[in-house]
C-alpha cells in the first residue's frame, strides 16, 4: 500500500495544465459556443497564446503572412487544427522527456502519442455517429500519462514484469498492476481526476486497454483502443511494453474495421507519425 501511495503521491511531479484545456474541452463540446468564445478563452493565457503563435509562424504550417493574432490563427487554420496546438501545447509536454522504464528515447511517447490521437480522431470523424471527437482526441493523447509518473517504478521492477508477462501470460498492465499494486492506465485515471477533467475522459484514459471486460461495449473506448493497437502494431519492437497487450478481435468487429481497413489504418498512422515528428522538431526549433 506504501508502495502505491508513493506512486500516486508522484502525480506532483507533472507540469500542471492551464486551466484553460478544462473550458475549452467544454466550448467544443458545445454546439452552441462560438469562435468568439474560444479565440476569447486562449486569449486570458498569455503564455499559451505566445507558444501557440510561435508554433503557427513555424516551417510546419510554411504560411505564407506572419500569425499575429488567435483569430487570425482561426482564420488560417481553421476550428480543427487551432484545437489541436491549444491540446499540444497545453496537455502534451509532460509526454516530451524520456520514459527510460519503458525504453522510450525523448520525444517518442509524444510522437506515438499524437499519431495514435490523430488517427483516432480521423477514425471517429469518418464513422459519424455523433462522437466528441476532441473528447476522443484528448484522452487517446493522454491515454499513456500514467508512464510519466510510474517509469521509474517500472524500470526498477521490469524483470519481474517481463516474467509474468512471459511465463504467467499476463498482459503488461496487468503485470504492473500484479507487481506495482497500480498500473500506468488505472494512474492515468487518477491524473485526469486530478486536473478535473470529466468522468468520462478519466473512463477513457483508465481503460484504454479494455482489460476490463465491461468496458469493452463502449465504443468510444473502443476507438482509442483500436488507434493504440494499431500504433503499437507499426511501431513492434520501440518500447519495453510495445507488444505485450492482448488483441480483443470483438473491438475490431464491432467498429466494423475489416483486415483491409487495417491495412489502411497502419498506413495512415505512419503519416501521422511522420507528421507528428516534424511538428516535434517545429516546436523544438
């Protein structure tokens, strides 16, 4: 119990969010909100509106006038793409450094995390039935938060892991959960609690891994699991935990997703992957 009161106590360690992500997440989700509202709401943060204005006079959108304004940002962008930087710049920093406990090098948990979201987002967009769609794209985002905290833990204890993945069959949650007493998913729950995000995005994030068998019915869990299986389908061998979840072939039945569609999902992940890196160096440059 010790054990795991340390882990959760490490949540401090994480750069805060702006307490604009939470108002924003609510205007978009509101069919009844305006632009006026959100270019308003970026506007109250000074810092957010220097990084997001920086970020849209770099070499990755190669505009052709200077951004000099968050309605002149709207303008250009577009709803979309402005949400996206707001979400970036906002919530993905903690994913920047490296995760030495899982074998992720600085940089690649963001990368995988963006392309995984994007191609959720696109996913849920394509098959409209009236998902939120920045809901989605924010909790498969930060779906892997909890290795943040908990790397450290895991890097210490990772023989162990490996065993019961190995030998017992155990899936790598499951493992963590087994040795840690918490596991990275069920921790990243706790962080969207903590910075107040809504019950559902913590529902997401907690089982974005469906190991619980009831959650496997909701359909928008279900969408972040099929961006995670198909990422770490691409990226095979980048990660200490990268292959060792179950595949629940129900997910892909019930979202209609054929072997072709996965063909063309792990395409479209690669650009996404391949977009998130230039971006990266945008934002670092």
């Amino acid at each position: 119990m010790k054990n795991i009161d340390a882990i959760i106590n490490r949540i401090e360690v994480l750069k805060p969010i702006s307490p604009v992500v939470n108002r924003l997440m609510e205007i978009v989700g509101n069919p009844g909100s305006s632009t006026r509202d959100l270019v308003e709401l970026v506007e109250c943060d000074s810092a957010l509106t220097a990084n997001l204005l920086r970020l849209c006079n770099s070499t990755y959108y190669g505009l052709t006038v200077h951004v000099n304004s968050v309605h002149h940002a709207l303008t250009l962008l577009g709803m979309n793409r402005l949400v996206e930087l707001i979400l970036l710049r906002s919530t993905g920093e903690n994913l920047l450094r490296a995760q030495k406990g899982y074998g992720l090098k600085p940089g690649e948990l963001w990368k995988h995390s963006v392309a995984s979201a994007r191609l959720a987002r696109s996913f849920a967009e394509k098959n409209n039935r009236g998902f939120d769609v920045f809901l989605i794209y924010t909790a498969c985002l930060l779906k892997d938060i909890g290795k943040v905290v908990i790397e450290e833990n895991v890097g210490r204890s990772l023989a162990k892991i490996r065993h019961l993945v190995r030998k017992k069959e155990y899936s790598f949650d499951q493992a963590e959960e087994a040795v840690l007493g918490i596991d990275h998913a069920r921790l990243g729950g706790l962080i969207a609690e903590r910075w107040h995000f809504s019950p559902k995005m913590a529902f997401l994030i907690r089982n974005h891994h469906l190991t619980d068998p009831s959650t496997r019915s909701d359909v928008e869990s279900g969408i972040i699991y099929l961006a995670d299986t198909v990422s770490r389908m691409v990226l095979a061998g980048i990660g200490a935990d990268n292959l060792a979840y179950k595949v629940y072939e129900e997910i892909f039945l019930n979202l209609n997703v054929s072997a072709p569609d996965l063909v063309d999902l792990t395409s479209a992940f690669q650009v996404h992957l391949h977009l998130a890196d230039r971006l990266l160096h945008s934002m670092q440059s």
